[in-house]
C-alpha cells in the first residue's frame, strides 16, 4: 500500500512539472508572439514595407536661361531614347544588330551597351541611343516585333538653341565625372548632366532644382510590380542673363572675320555685360549627348583654341591700350599735368640702352593728350621713368587690372600687373629700370584679358566708380553705391580727352574708324602688342611687314573704346590674336560693335529703330546721348 502511494505521488509531481514546462513554453511563446504582433507590429510592418517599397528618385527638371529680353539660351527638349531590357531581349547582340538597320549604332555604342547590361540586372533597362528623331522612334514602333526587350522612352534633353553663338557664355552640361561625385545620390542617376561651364556650372545649384520621387512595389528579387506613387520634385529656377543675344549674335558673326579674336560690350554705370565674345566657338549641343572621341579630339587640337573663352581666360599684353594707366599714375602723383610736354625724337635713352617709339622720325613736342591720340611711347617713358613700377601698379590694380574682377562667370583670369617685389619673388632677380619703361606701354611682364580691358574703359568713363561686370540680372538696391576709385575729376578728364581725341582728333591713330553720327561717336584707344620682335637681320633680309612673317609670330591687335562719346554708356574691348595694327584691325571691329550696341540700345531694355547711313531718324528718342541719331560710314 505504502509502495503503491509513494509511486503515485511521484508520478503526479513529475505530471506537475512536466505540465508546468509546457505551461511556461506555451506562455513564452504566447508573451512572444504578442510583442512581435502587438508591441512590435508596427516596427515589423515599417520594415515589411521597406522591404516591399522602394523609392526611386526622378531627376527634376533643369531651369532654363535667357537672355535679357527672355529669348532662350538654354532650355530643355523632349529626348526621344531607345532602352533595352536584357530578359526580354535575349540575344542583345543580335537585338542590337536589327536595332542598327534603324539607329546608326557605332562600335563604342555597342560596346557601351553591352557593358552597362553586363554591369546590372538584367530586368534593369540599359539607354542605346539618346535624341531620335521622329522618324527613328516611328520606325522602332513599326518594327516592334522584330525588336524584342526594345522600346522609346522620352525624357529631357538640354538644348542651346543660340548654338556657338552664346556657347562659351552660356557653357554646357555632361555628364557626372567621378571626381564631381559629392555623395548627393541625384549625381547617380542614369544619364543626369550638370553644368561643366559658364552660366551652366556658375549656377549649378540654381538650375538643378529638388529632385522628385517615386515609390514602386518590387517582389523579392527587386524588379518593380507597380508605381504606388510619384512626386516630380522641383523645377530648377530660371535665370536671366543680362546678355543681348541679337548684339551677341553680331559681334560673332564680326569676329568669325578673323582667325582667333575676342571682344566684351558692357554698360559702364551698371557692370551688366550685353556681350561677350570668343570667335572661334563650337556647337554646345554636341556635349549634351556626348561627344565622340574624334570631335572631342578635333577641338582641343585646334590651334585657334575654340573651346577656350578668351575673353575672360586670354592673356594679352595690353600694348598701348595701357597709356592711359601710366598717364592717370602721372597726374595722380603730381608728376605731369594735362599739359604736361615732352618731346620725342624717336627714341629715349636710358644707361647704354635706346628705348625706340614706333614713329622712327619721333613725334615732336606733345602734350598728354596729343600723346595719347598719337599713342607716343617715348612720352610714357618719360612718365614712367618717374612714377616707378610700383605705383603704376598700384593704379592699374584700382581700374581692375593684375587683379580678380569678380564677375559671376567661372574661369576668370587675372592677368598680371608686375611690382619689384613680384619680380624678385617670382623671377628671382631685381626690378630694372628699364623694365619700368616697358611696363608703361603696356609690354614686359603685364598682361590682362580682355574683360579686364572692358572694365578698366568702363571705369574711365564712369568717372572712376569701381563697377563690377556681370552676365546674370540680379535685384539692383537702389540706394547701393558703387564704390569711388578715388581719382581726380582733373586726371579722369584729361585722359578721356586723350580717347577722344583718338578717333577725333587730326592725328589720332584711329581716326579712320569714327562712327560719323552726331551723338553716337565713339572714343578710344589702340593698341599693338608685340609677340616677337622682328631682327635687324630680318629687317636687313627685307622682311618688315607682319603679313609675311607665321600667324603665330605678328603682333596682337587690340582696341579699348566707349560710346557715346560725350555721354558713355558703352564700353568695348576687342583682342584680335595675331591681328596686326591695332589700329588697322580692332579699331574697325570696335566702331562695328558700338555702333550696333547703340542702335540696338539694351542699356534702356529696348531696340531703337535707326534708319540706314545718311538718313536722318526723325523723332527717334535716344536714350544713350540724347539721340536716335542717323547713320553714317
């Protein structure tokens, strides 16, 4: 009885603990599966979703830029593009080989395609060809049985519309080298550009606008089932520029006459730029679908620089165009007045060495203005003899020269204005006496661009205000002062006089290029840069003149000017590359452009109609010397 109760009660306890295990598993399990699906569920649901829902980013569409009217410099167009699927398509090759009978397809395109499908899965589309016509994508419809896994998409494409015209202004976009990579995942999106130069890169943030977004279901292999939702982001903002493109167009077109030549217009109170100009230029539309390896090839090796923006990035030395910093350093520092006289026998001797003026039978006596419309060197010898380096330096620095301008364009350069110091730093050597005298017309070490040119002009004119050039519009106050250079109203006067008297006067080195309009005139100055000095024994072989000696070799020709005379709103710098005279070659390219920049009149943001040479506009208003004025010459 004992044995029989004692083995019931141990049957019973391990009953107990064996019910109480499972009791406390199932209660685990119960507790478990409410925190997961309870607690927890909406954790476990985010993260299903996730897993479910992918968000793909769309590229948001690129802001426009016009000229100051509102005409378009850059805009955007429908881009008709063949994609690829690779599952569907089977044999890509031979896909690719039909697809060809329709799209030219070259070997680098066939190759690229076959690596971007190898690179990814073979349910992700891979872009063929980019800018179909009408006729291709009508084709490919047509013959969309034989072209499995092939179909059009239709995106955006940018489009110059100016073409050369406004190429090196405006600049490009292409595609995102690994170097442009910031970590911002627009930057890898299939087939995203972003600005590579000019306005495009300038404003790269401003134009690219905020990307969209789209939210797709993908199974578990990652291929997408349907498009839940979409968001297209933000349109990039447009920009104005403050460029004329009809007078663009035309100071191309004049300085496509010369091999390599580059001009600036702009207006002397505000800074705006109406033109800016590089001849030769390049199609910026052959960088939106990028450019093949032959044209590419074909532009950098051109020797006349195409791809270069020499208005902004040509170094020149200045040549007589800088007479008029050496006269105001002059006048400034109590050394000469504007009458101020020298005589010229056609040469200056300093030490053992003879600095010659261009006129060999010498000029005579002159004053400061009769120097500058005669454009005598051996004047500003004189000068600068007395003023030094350092303080032609200093001045030249006040009107923008050896000195960053600031204007709102990548790829600025600045030139180069020497001091004593600059020498002994860079060069390793003293500052000669000598170098002083050829620093003050303008050849030796210094060298300025050609916008740089434009503003010192503009800041002549303006009656010494220190003005910034710009090429994009931009909210004006209208209390903001432009800052004062500080220059005497006595030394601004007596060297415009010497500008005036340039184009005006009986002597004057370009008084072949005057605009004969009463009221729109123009004023300036000429300049010639030596590149390589003919020898005496060339000289004594007969070779004097600049036409028989390499393109490479002859002078630089350059012109600085401003219109209308008596009342400036126009200022123009023109560089003409191994042009000759500067007289002879860019006096008459600037006449040309002032003269048109007044017709067209953008300072007062309307075209002035003006009758044809020698008829008289009556009733004309004219904003810009108070004439619409008649043409002549």
């Amino acid at each position: 009885m004992d044995r029989d109760t004692e083995r019931y009660r141990s049957l019973t306890r391990r009953a107990l603990i064996l019910g109480g295990v499972k009791l406390g598993l199932a209660s685990a399990l119960v507790g478990r599966m409410y925190f997961l699906q309870v607690t927890e569920s909406e954790r476990y649901r985010v993260l299903a979703d996730e897993n479910r829902i992918s968000m793909r980013l769309l590229a948001p569409s690129r802001g426009e830029i016009v000229d100051r009217y509102g005409r378009p410099l850059a805009a955007n167009t429908q881009n008709f593009q063949v994609i690829m699927v690779a599952e569907q398509a089977g044999d890509v090759e031979a896909t690719l080989e039909r697809l060809s009978g329709i799209v030219p397809l070259t070997d680098a395109d066939r190759e690229r395609v076959l690596r971007d499908v190898s690179r990814r899965r073979n349910f992700v589309p891979v872009t063929v060809r980019e800018n179909l016509t009408w006729d291709q994508v009508s084709q490919i419809e047509v013959n969309a049985p034989s072209l499995p896994g092939l179909s059009i998409d239709v995106g955006e494409i940018r489009d110059y519309p100016q073409g050369p015209s406004t190429a090196h202004l405006v600049g490009y976009v292409g595609a995102v080298s690994e170097e442009e990579l910031t970590g911002d995942p627009v930057l890898t999106l299939p087939g995203f550009r972003i600005g590579k130069t000019g306005i495009e890169r300038q404003l790269e943030s401003t134009l690219r606008g905020v990307a969209g977004t789209r939210q797709v279901e993908v199974n578990a292999t990652g291929r997408i089932i349907r498009e839940l939702s979409r968001d297209e982001g933000t349109r990039g903002e447009e920009v104005r520029s403050t460029i004329d493109v009809g007078l663009q167009d035309y100071v191309q077109d004049r300085l496509a006459e010369e091999r390599s030549a580059s001009a600036v217009i702009m207006d002397v109170h505000t800074g705006e730029v109406y033109a800016m100009a590089s001849s030769p230029s390049f199609n910026p539309n052959i960088f939106a679908t990028g450019i093949d390896g032959a044209s590419w090839r074909s532009l950098i090796n051109d020797q006349y620089a195409p791809l270069t923006n020499k208005a902004l990035a040509g170094q020149y030395a200045p040549g007589s165009t800088f007479k008029m910093i050496t006269a105001l350093t002059a006048i400034e520092n109590g050394i000469a007045g504007p009458n101020h006289s020298v005589f010229c026998p056609g040469h200056m001797d300093l030490g053992n060495h003879r600095f010659h003026c261009w006129r060999r039978g010498g000029h005579g006596w002159l004053t400061l203005v009769d120097a500058l419309a005669e454009s005598c060197d051996t004047y500003f010898y004189d000068l600068s003899r007395r003023v030094g380096v350092d303080r032609l330096s200093a001045m030249a620095n006040r009107f923008g020269l050896g000195t960053s301008i600031n204007i709102d364009l990548p790829g600025e350069r600045q030139g180069l204005v020497p001091t004593q110091d600059w020498k002994r730093q860079n060069v390793g050597t003293a500052w000669q006496q000598g170098e002083t005298l050829i620093a003050a017309i303008g050849q030796g070490y210094v060298l300025a661009t050609p916008l740089q040119l434009a503003v010192m002009t503009a800041r002549l004119v303006n009656g010494g205000r220190a003005i910034d050039p710009r090429v994009v519009m931009r909210n004006v106050d209208p209390n903001e002062s432009v800052p004062d250079i500080g220059i005497s109203e006595r030394g601004i006067r007596a060297v415009v006089d010497g500008m005036i008297a340039v184009t005006d006067g009986s002597r004057g080195t370009a008084r072949s290029s005057q605009i004969p309009v009463e009221g729109m005139e123009m004023g300036g100055k000429t300049g010639t840069s030596q590149v390589r000095r003919i020898t005496m024994a060339q000289r004594a072989q007969g070779l004097l003149s600049q036409d028989e000696i390499p393109w490479r070799d002859r002078h630089h020709a350059l012109f600085v000017g401003f219109a209308p005379m008596h009342r400036p709103r126009y200022a123009c710098s023109v560089v003409v590359e191994h042009g000759g005279g500067g007289s002879a070659v860019a006096a008459p390219i600037a006449r040309d452009l002032l003269w048109e920049a007044q017709k067209r009149n953008p300072a007062s943001d309307r075209i002035i109609p003006v009758s044809p040479p020698g008829v008289a506009a009556a009733g004309e208003p004219g904003d810009v010397g108070g004439t619409g004025g008649g043409v002549g010459g």
